[in-house]
C-alpha cells in the first residue's frame, strides 16, 4: 500500500486494532523500501502493482515458501508477462487455480537456496 506522511506508519500499540493482533505490523509506503529488510517471508501475497515489473519480489520469500498472485484473466489470449514470470522462472514451481468462473490465482512454491 502506499501512503503515510513519512512512507510508513506503525499502527502496532497505536489504536485497539493491532493491540488485539500482537504480531501484525502495518507498514504504508512503496513495499521495496520496507519487505526487503524483513524478509524472508513463508507467504508473500503480492496484490500491489504490476508483479512482471517487480521480479524482485521473488526473492522476498524463502526457499519452500508460498507466493500467491491473483486477479488473473483465466481466457487470457496472447503473452502474458505475469505468467511468464511465474510459470518459467526456474525458481518457482507454479499451479493455476480457477477462483471464480472469470478470475484465476496463481500460487508457486520458491526452489532452491536463498539467492538462487
Ligand atoms: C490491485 S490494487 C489492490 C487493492 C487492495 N487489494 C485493496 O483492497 O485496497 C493495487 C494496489 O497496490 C498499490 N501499489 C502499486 N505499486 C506498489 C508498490 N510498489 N508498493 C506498494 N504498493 C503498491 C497501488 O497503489 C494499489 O493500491
């Protein structure tokens, strides 16, 4: 998400919302100034701008973790650069899901070792 007057805002002991989730931190601001610092992460669901334009975002999770993509056309005609992302790229093993009868997900597990 982005926002924030200085990029990012703690809400963490800040309001009664994430007092009742300890372990949540809600950060705003462009996510390469903010994920790459407390990766790895076990699940990255990545619903922020443009996935083929931010392979980068890979490499956020952990060899054996999960990466969801949504919102993707399942009648989708021609190249599709998110599944190319997704589908060959020799650090991820991909499946495609149909969600609803007009949207499909795509999750991928990350191979390999870190920096892979
Ligand atoms: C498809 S919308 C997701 C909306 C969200 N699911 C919601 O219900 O509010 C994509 C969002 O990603 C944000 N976004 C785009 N590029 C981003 C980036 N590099 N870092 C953080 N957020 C980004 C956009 O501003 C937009 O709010």
């Amino acid at each position: 998400m982005r926002g924030g007057r200085d990029g990012v805002r703690r809400r963490r002991r800040s309001n009664g919302v994430d007092s009742a989730v300890p372990n949540v931190e809600l950060l705003a601001g462009d996510w390469r100034d903010h994920l790459p610092q407390r990766a790895p992460f076990d699940l990255l669901f990545f619903d922020g701008g443009h996935f083929d334009e931010s392979p980068e975002a890979i490499d956020l999770v952990v060899p054996g973790g999960l990466i969801v993509k949504d919102d993707l056309s399942p009648d989708w005609e021609g190249p599709d650069p998110v599944r190319e992302l997704l589908f060959d790229n020799p650090k991820l093993l991909a499946v495609e899901l149909l969600t609803t009868p007009t949207t499909v997900a795509v999750l991928a597990v990350r191979l390999g070792v870190t920096g892979a």
